[in-house]
C-alpha cells in the first residue's frame, strides 16, 4: 500500500491511533466514533438518530455503541429532572480518560443577590356589570367559550349595547352559544368569534310606542226630575226628552 497524504486546512478532524487502529473495536464501532468525534457538542447520536444517518440497522448501531462505551470512548449517565423524570447524557471522549468530567449532583446554591429588577405590572382589574359577567358565565356554558380579562373588557361595550336594546342576558347567551361546533372541535380564537357575533347580529332597536288616541268619553248617567227615568246628559239639571225642551235629547 502506499499513502498519498494531502495537508487539510479546515474541516477536518483528529483521530488517534488508539481508535482508528483498535484491535478490539469493530469496523462499525470505529467508523461511529470518527463519526461522532467530528460532529459539534448537541449533536444526537441515539441509536435511531444514528440508524437516520447510516445505512446500518438499529440493532447494529446499539451493538457498536455498546462497544464505544464499553471500550471508554462513550460514557451515559442519568441526569435528574425533577418529579420522578431522569433524561440520558452522553459524554464522547476523543481518548478514553482523557478529560475529568465533573459530577452530574447539582452545585450547592449560593445566596440569591438581592432581586433589583422591576416588579411586573399588575395586570387589568376585572370589568363588573351586567354585561361583564355574563360574558365571564359563557364558560359554563361552554367551556371552549373561555375569556381572558381583557377580552371581558374589550367586549362588555357591544353586550351594554344589546342590553340597551332590550335584549334579555337570555336571549343574548342563547345567540352566542347557538350552533357551536360540536366539541371537541376547537374555537381557536373564542373573543373573535363572540365579537363577530356580537356584531353580525346585533338586533334593531324596539320601534317607540305611539299613545292610542283616545276616544270621547260617554256624557253620565243622571235622572230626570220630572219622571225620574235614566238618561245621559251632560248638563247636571237637565230633563228627559219627554220632560224638557228638545235639546237635551240631542245631548243625551
């Protein structure tokens, strides 16, 4: 055999003897390690990210990491997560013991410093009303119906303009939870949709009521003095036709 070397001046890597030349390792196993030690650090090298990138099946990938950890080259340890969850850290030495790594147990916590920034503003205080908590109550109706506090806010002047309209809080909940999408089918922006309909249909105002005209009312009842007979006049001493001058009787 003979070698004709090239010089390389970027995008090249490493690799010892000790790896390319391992009496041990297999031709999978090694070809895996020159692999990963030419990759940047948070590269994935799992079993099936690896099976992704090579023609070789899992289950030969798996045998040649098992060789590289083995052989020292990979070390895996469970780093804690907090609630009972542990994720897999892989270590990838260019040279088996070539580095101290330092123990995955947590730091011990220094003092917090004194908390200097700025405390958040608090947020909008809830509208009340009429038309405030009946948007607020659309939830229980539908829970797909949720509103935030600016959204209440933003939308409680189109409901005060359905209530000034003699609209009971009723009708206007039945109007906007009418034909909703049967769930579990999302409403992907609730405040939008309530104000589309808010809007759209909106009902006319109530027409004004006109006072009926009303009509003359009936001259009374009272008794003629001569015959003492019913009839209505309205002059208090007026007499009956038959007792009296005829006008009475146009007046009764």
């Amino acid at each position: 055999m003979i070698h004709f070397r090239h010089r390389h001046t970027d995008r090249f890597t490493v690799v010892g003897n000790h790896l390319a030349q391992h009496p041990q390792l297999s031709a999978v196993a090694i070809g895996l390690a020159v692999y990963i030690q030419s990759v940047p650090d948070g590269v994935s090298i799992t079993a099936k990210a690896l099976t992704l990138r090579f023609r070789e099946g899992e289950t030969t990938i798996r045998r040649a990491l098992n060789e590289l950890e083995q052989a020292g080259y990979l070390e895996r340890r469970r780093i804690p997560l907090g609630g009972g969850r542990f994720a897999t850290r892989t270590l990838a030495y260019d040279k088996p013991g070539c580095a101290a790594v330092p123990s995955a147990a947590p730091a011990p916590q220094q003092p917090a410093a004194p908390h200097t920034e700025p405390e958040p503003e608090p947020g909008p205080p809830a509208a009340t009303g009429p038309a405030s908590d009946l948007l607020a109550r659309l939830r229980a109706v539908d829970a797909r119906l949720i509103l935030s506090v600016r959204d209440v806010q933003r939308l409680t002047p189109a409901v005060e303009e359905w209530l000034a309209r003699h609209a009971t809080p009723e009708q206007i909940t039945r109007t906007l939870t009418a034909n909703l999408p049967p769930a579990p089918v999302p409403i992907h922006h609730p405040p939008r949709f309530l104000e589309h309909r808010l809007t759209t249909l909106l009902p006319p105002p109530l027409p004004v009521s006109t006072p009926e005209p009303q009509l003359p009312r009936p001259a009374p009842l009272i008794t003629c003095d001569g015959c003492e007979r019913a009839f209505r006049s309205h002059v208090p001493d007026a007499r009956c036709g038959d007792c009296g001058p005829g006008p009475d009787r146009s007046a009764a």
